[in-house]
C-alpha cells in the first residue's frame, strides 16, 4: 500500500521535528515549510495528499492559506495542528475547507486517528474541543455566539493587516500581495475604521490577541 505524502506547515521548528517523528510512521513527508506563502508554493509544487498547518504563521495565517489551498489543489486534505481552541476558530477551519483539528496539546495518537481518518473521506475534530463546539451550537436563539472580529474582516484585509503587524512597510506589503501601495493603504483604512483602532501598535496588539501574529 503506498505511504500518503504529507507537508508539514509551522513556524516553530521544534514543533515540526516533533511531528515529523510522529507521522513518518505511517507517512512519508515530502516537505515543511514554516510560513503561509512558502506553504502556498510548495504545496503546489509537491501536490501532497495531505497537508497538516497551524494557525498562526508569518506571512500568511493557516486559515486565508487553506482557504486559498481548497481552491488550488481541492484533492490535498488539510489538517490543523493549533494551539487555537476556540469554537470561531475551529469554524472557521471547516468553512474554508479543513479536513481535520487538533491541538497542539492533543496525545500523539490523535494525529494518527486524525490522519486515517481523513485518508478514509471522513472528518476529524479533537475531542478536546467537541465539548465547546457542542455548547456554543446550542446556545439559546437569543444568545447568539459572537463572532470574533479578525473573522469577520475579509480575506484580503486580514493578510494586509497581519503583514503590518509583523512590521511590513506598505511598499513590502504590496509587493508581497501584488497589489499597489494605494490599495494597501486603502485596506489599512478600512482596517482601521472596521476595527476602531488608530494606529500601527493598536493593529500589531490587535493581531497578537486574537493570534494571527504570534509574539
């Protein structure tokens, strides 16, 4: 029976070691990568079959790459490997197409599950977040869950002000996105009114809390 090819995306190397021992057992890994954009490239390159990612990673988070990811190349499975346990989170990561969730706390066999799993079509969320998700699905009508603000920012806004808050000028961030420095300052603007925050160090703390840039 062939062996799947896995990439691996995190930007702690020691996490990806640690991985890496973990599923060569029943996979071969063809790549890691330790930011979103690199994750992006190689991915297209490689055409993994499955792909395990984190959250917060420079350049691009987990979640816009994967949503990016589910359009390229819809055939790779994507599996989170997070320190993220909130409900919005994990939302967000089956809305743009994850196959799998785990946290970075989960045991060591729950990759493997999650792995077989989602090789057999199925889907897999750790059960240390099931509770949560469960609670926040039954909420009373009137007590709606709230949607924390970095999701509700589009796509395209969340990857400029990510990029701001790792110290990006506007210059580097559109030649990153390939877009031009008006609209970068655009995106940053609406950013701003959006979010009611009035500088770059609101922005960078913004980010941080909510984890798409970690410290």
């Amino acid at each position: 029976m062939t062996r799947p090819r896995i990439l691996m995306a995190d930007d702690h190397s020691l996490v990806l070691a640690g991985i890496r021992r973990l599923v060569e057992e029943l996979a071969e890994v063809v790549g890691t990568v330790e930011d979103g954009r690199a994750l992006l490239n190689e991915a297209q390159r490689l055409r993994p079959d499955i792909i395990l990612l984190d959250i917060s990673m420079p350049l691009l988070n987990g979640i816009d790459a994967a949503r990016q990811l589910t359009k390229l190349m819809p055939e790779s499975k994507l599996i989170f490997v997070t320190m993220h346990a909130t409900p919005t989170y994990v939302a967000e990561a089956f809305k743009v197409g994850a196959a799998g969730y785990l946290l970075k706390q989960s045991a060591a066999d729950e990759l493997k599950q999650a792995i077989q799993a989602v090789l057999r079509g199925q889907h897999y969320m750790t059960p240390a977040v099931t509770k949560d998700m469960m609670g926040a699905t039954l909420l009373p009508a009137e007590r709606p869950v709230s949607k924390r603000p970095i999701t509700a920012l589009p796509p395209r806004q969340r990857e400029v002000l990510q990029l701001i808050a790792e110290g990006k000028s506007t210059r580097s961030i559109a030649s990153i996105l390939n877009i031009s420095v008006k609209t970068v300052e655009y995106h940053r603007a609406r950013i701003m009114e959006e979010l009611n925050l009035h500088s770059t160090a609101e922005l960078t703390r913004f980010a941080v809390s909510e984890g798409l840039v970690s410290l």
